[in-house]
C-alpha cells in the first residue's frame, strides 16, 4: 500500500533480490494483487518476465503472490477457463504459494481458483479478510469469533494448505489477534500466518500477542516501508 512497492521497476529489485535470498525467508510475496496492473500499466514492463526473473534470482525462497479469486489480478470477474489459464501459468513462471482471497470472503468468489492451484501442485493458501463492527473490537452483531471460525471451517474443508488471517486496514488489536490466532490454531491442523499493516498502530503488538497464541508466520516488509500503511 504504498507507491514505492507499486512503482518500483524490475531493475530496481534484481540488486537485492539474491541477498534476500540468502535470509532464509519462509516465502518471498512478490507478485499478484496491484503490482500486475503497475507493471504494464505504469512501467510498461511484463509481468511475466519479473517473475521469471526473480525466481531465477531467488532459487531457494517459495515466491509467493496475492489472488483475488475468480477475479485474479483484474477488477472483474473472469470465466473458468481464464481462471485455470492463469493460474496455471503463474505456476509455471514460478509461483510456489497463492495466497487466495475475496474481500467479502465468500467462497463462492474462491472455488475455481482454489481446484486451479492444487491441480498445479502448488501451496493453497485460503485467506480470512478480518474487519470490525461498531465497536472496533472482535466482536459484535457479524464480525464475532464465531463468524471467522465459520469461515475457517470453509477454507479447511476447501483443502487449503494453511489459513492466513489478512488484516488489511490494520484493524486487528493486540487482544483480539490473541484470542482469534488461538481459537484458530486450536481449530485448524493447518499452518496458521497473520498478515497485517501498520494504518492504525497497533501492528508490532498485534504480531507479538499472535505469536504468544502460537501463530506459524508473520508477514514483514523493509524497514524503509515499515511503521505506516505498509
């Protein structure tokens, strides 16, 4: 969330891309989301070639990406066969985990794109987007635990790989990411990661209680894009 990660030509990555590479990361997200759009359409770079790029670059870190479901990298929904296409040769240029989402996390959105990444035997992992109701805590009339455990349950039976929790407005207090990482890792036979955002302030001590409750990963960024939206 920020125009560096969005503006950054390939060029300017491949220098670190192999130092990276030796910190022994569990994964590397480097593709996906916005960042197919910017290339062509702020760059004028392929998307492809950056992939295919930093997996020669980066041999021993799984790359990962952000899907948006049947609507992949777009702002639409695709057909099936589009979704398999694309999800197929993500795979190929070198696409290890897809993390898959829909923003109103219904599954209805996830089910072509989850049987497209297991056929190409690669990591499914099924994501729970995280908001709040009146009361900013986890709680209230839809948002509650029960509600995300439901969701959870879906994602399981869907055979994710691992579940991740995407607080993507940093919305996600410390307490609450405590008691909702446990209720999921007592749930869930799965690896369970937290990915959130500094918007609100609350991001160092929402990972470190989720850690406490025995979350598998966290998310980081560079120091240089830490501490505000990223």
């Amino acid at each position: 969330q920020s125009l560096m990660a969005t503006r950054l030509r390939t060029e300017d990555m491949v220098p670190v891309a192999e130092k990276m590479d030796k910190i022994g990361f569990y994964s590397m997200e480097v593709w996906g989301g916005a960042t197919f759009d910017a290339a062509t359409r702020f760059l004028g770079e392929d998307p492809w070639d950056r992939l295919r790029t930093f997996k020669e670059l980066m041999p021993n870190t799984p790359l990962q990406m952000l899907l948006r479901g049947q609507s992949l990298v777009g702002y639409r929904n695709y057909a099936d066969d589009f979704v398999d296409a694309f999800v197929e040769n993500s795979a190929d240029a070198g696409i290890d985990i897809f993390r898959v989402f829909d923003a109103l996390n219904d599954e209805r959105n996830l089910e072509r794109a989850a049987q497209a990444v297991k056929r190409a035997g690669k990591h499914l992992q099924m994501t729970i987007c995280y908001s709040v109701t009146d009361e900013g805590r986890l709680g209230g009339p839809i948002y509650d635990l029960d509600y995300y455990l439901g969701r959870a349950r879906i994602f399981r039976d869907m055979d994710a790989d691992s579940i991740c929790v995407k607080d993507m407005a940093g919305l996600l207090a410390p307490y609450d990411s405590y008691n909702l990482i446990g209720a999921l890792k007592d749930l869930l036979d799965v690896p369970v990661q937290l990915h959130t955002h500094y918007t609100s302030g609350m991001a160092s001590m929402t990972c470190l209680k989720a850690i406490e409750a025995g979350v598998d990963i966290v998310d980081a960024c560079l120091s240089p894009l830490a501490l505000r939206t990223s």
